[in-house]
C-alpha cells in the first residue's frame, strides 16, 4: 500500500507532521481522523521517495540505547506504540532516531507487529534484538523485555569501553613513537651525517643504519604513508579474511593473559544473551543460539555451536557445553547447579555477575602491566637511537 505524508492539527492549534499506510488518499484521511487530528495537507509519496524513507541508517550501541530506553519509559507509562513512536519522531534528539522511528511507526500503522518490522532490518538491529522483542511481545510483557534489552546493550558497552580504554594508552605510545623514530631519522641523524663523515673510523653498524635509512626516508618519503596504509590494509584483511582470522583467533587463544581478556569478554557477552533470552520465555536450544552469536572468536563460536546440535540431541546444557573443553569449570559447575536445583535463570545471573568481576581483574592485571611493557619498548628505542648517535663520538674521543 501507499504511504502518505500529512500535516494536521491536535486539539485545533498544535500542527502535527507524520505518514500513515492507507489504500487510497481518502481511507489516509479518515486514519488521520480517527487517531484524534484534523488533517491539513496530505500527500502521497512516490516509489522513489518510498524507498528513500525506509531506509534506515546504522545504529550505533549508544543510539540503540537511546531508543531503546526512551522507548521502554513510554511504554512503560502506558502510551502505545504508535504514540511512542510519533512522540520520538518529534522530539528526539538525534536525526537517527527521529528517522528510525518515523519508518517503525508507519509499517505498525500498516499493520505490521513491533517485532516483524524490526525484522526487516537485521542488519541495523541484529538477530538478538529480534528474537528478544519477538519474544517480549508474544508473552506480552514488551516492556520488560525492553528493559532486559537495555542493561544488555548498557553491559556490553561499558565492557567495550573498559577493553578499548585499555588499549588506548599502548596503542597511544607505539604511534607516538613510531613519529618519533621518523623524525629522528628524517632530520636528526642527516645532520650529523658530515660530521661523523669526517672521522677516519669506519661508523658504528648501528649508525650506519640508521643513517641510511634516513637517507632513504628523506628521498623516497611517501613511502611513509604508502607503508601505513599497505599496513592497515593488512590489518584489515587478517580480520575479514575467514582464513586468516581463523589462524590469527587460535593464535591468541595461546597468548598468557590475553587469551583471557578474549575468553572471559567473549564468555560475559554468551552468558548475558542466554540469560536475558531464557528470562524472556526463549526455548533454551533458541536461547543458545542467541548467545552464540555473540561470540567473535570463530574457534569458540564453533565449539560452542557443536554443543548445540548436542542439547537438540536431548544432552543437559551443562554437559554439552562441557564437551566443548573451551569453558570454565566455574560456569560448568553454575549452570549444572541451575538444571538440577530448577533454577536456571538465577544460576545464569549469577554467571554472568562472577564473569564481569573476573573481566574487571584480567583488565585490571593487564592495564597494571601494560605501563611497564611500554617504559620498555620506549626505553629501548631511545637506548638505540642515543648508541647510534654516540657510539661514533665516544670512538673519536678514544682516538
């Protein structure tokens, strides 16, 4: 069916701007009529512009807490849907937003379900979020689920904060002295390039080297930024090269400390989608295939998602997951406690309040010992650049 833009008055005075789904311009008329205004000027939109007012735009994690938390305060108020949506596509903040929820609220008036019309755009709201709301809304309790949705975004927010903010500060110092070696070597060793040319001594290896490669950078300098964007193309490619990705997951699984920092975020995103979805009224084998979603490390992705076939298979959760040989013994224990005692969805919680405490720790330890590794690498390299400048006046000296 068409879709019909309007403008209309509430209550006589207040002009009120939306779209509805009607057949022909007078069935428009008399929707606009029935939710309470007096239509001014409506007018239907073309295929063109049809397609160009559905389409919705990438959401980012905090967006999508912004509207789902607004969301969930006007329903929980008791406004419907549709009025929540109209209200937001007038006084939202962002234009993401107020975009977003002019599209949901016109295909709800179309006759569309919540839950459906996400389903249209899984590439902006994610299978998880789907299959939660599709959840919420046929057990009636929208809201609630809503709210679950939230602290699960709100979680995995601040976990992805916690882990970039950690590795700011190293990534922060490689880049600063990654400049500082360009300049030591474009302008600085130059300089002193006569100087040491004048000593009858053959150079120190190392200032030979580094001579030479400033030599090289002073000539041939766009190799600079043809190196760091062959080096970002690189990065790029390891991470979306299913091959290459695959290698590079098993590698860090065999680093120290890392390999926990990768288990534990990856363990606190599983455990809190099969929480929140088994709370929802998910069926479990459904719940776990929410959760393993979550999962980017493709080798416990895959070892999980075998354990899956086996609960279908009719093997408890517990146990299945503990042929994956890939998690805790703790979580093994809480989550065989919750099937025997019937109380699984406490038990989960659980799992997942013991999973952010040890992330905070492995953060913790790995923040503590990222200040010495640094004061290391910058040492080094200072130590290097000072030998290679000195080395050929302590041989002059000695002369």
């Amino acid at each position: 069916m068409p879709i019909y833009s309007y403008q209309a008055l509430k209550s006589g005075k207040e002009i009120i701007k939306g779209e509805v789904t009607a057949s022909n311009l007078k069935d428009a008329r008399e929707i606009i009529r029935k939710m309470g205004l007096v239509p001014t000027k409506i007018l239907e939109y073309n295929e063109t512009n049809t397609k160009k007012s559905n389409k919705i735009s990438a959401l980012s994690l905090n967006e999508k807490i912004d509207f789902i938390s607004t969301l969930q305060i006007l329903l929980t108020s008791g406004i419907p849907a549709v009025e929540s949506l109209m209200f937001m596509e007038q006084e939202a903040a962002k234009k993401k937003i107020r975009n977003l929820s002019r599209i949901l609220k016109t295909q709800i008036m179309g006759g569309s379900t919540f839950a459906d019309t996400l389903a249209r755009y899984p590439a902006v709201f994610g299978y998880i979020f789907i299959g939660l709301v599709k959840a919420g809304e046929e057990a009636g309790e929208l809201e609630k689920t809503l709210g679950r949705i939230k602290d699960l975004l709100t979680k995995q927010a601040n976990t992805k904060s916690k882990v970039i903010g950690t590795l700011m500060y190293p990534t922060f110092v490689v880049v600063l002295a990654f400049c500082i070696t360009i300049v030591m070597l474009t302008f600085v060793f130059p300089a002193f390039k006569d100087m040491f040319e004048q000593q009858e001594k053959a150079l120190p290896w190392i200032t030979s080297m580094m001579i030479n490669a400033g030599d090289y950078l002073k000539t041939y300098w766009y190799t600079i930024p043809i190196f760091i964007v062959a080096f970002i193309a690189f990065v790029y490619m390891v991470l979306n090269w299913k091959p290459a990705r695959e290698l590079l997951d098993k590698f860090v699984l065999k680093i120290p400390l890392i390999n926990n920092l990768i288990m534990y975020s990856n363990y606190s995103n599983f455990m809190s989608v099969l929480s929140v979805s088994y709370d929802a009224g998910i069926p479990i084998v459904d719940c776990l295939h929410l959760a393993v979603i979550t999962l980017t490390n493709s080798v416990l992705r895959t070892k999980i998602g075998g354990a899956i076939v086996k609960v279908q298979q009719g093997l408890q959760v517990s146990q299945a997951l503990k042929s994956t040989k890939v998690m805790p013994k703790m979580l093994l224990f809480m989550v065989a406690t919750g099937e025997q005692s019937g109380r699984l969805g406490d038990m989960l919680e659980k799992a997942v309040n013991f999973l952010d405490k040890t992330l905070d720790g492995i953060i913790d330890t790995i923040t503590k010992m990222i200040e010495p590794i640094m004061l290391l690498v910058i040492g080094s390299i200072v130590l290097v650049m000072a030998l290679a400048l000195y080395l050929p006046l302590f041989q002059s000296y000695m002369q």
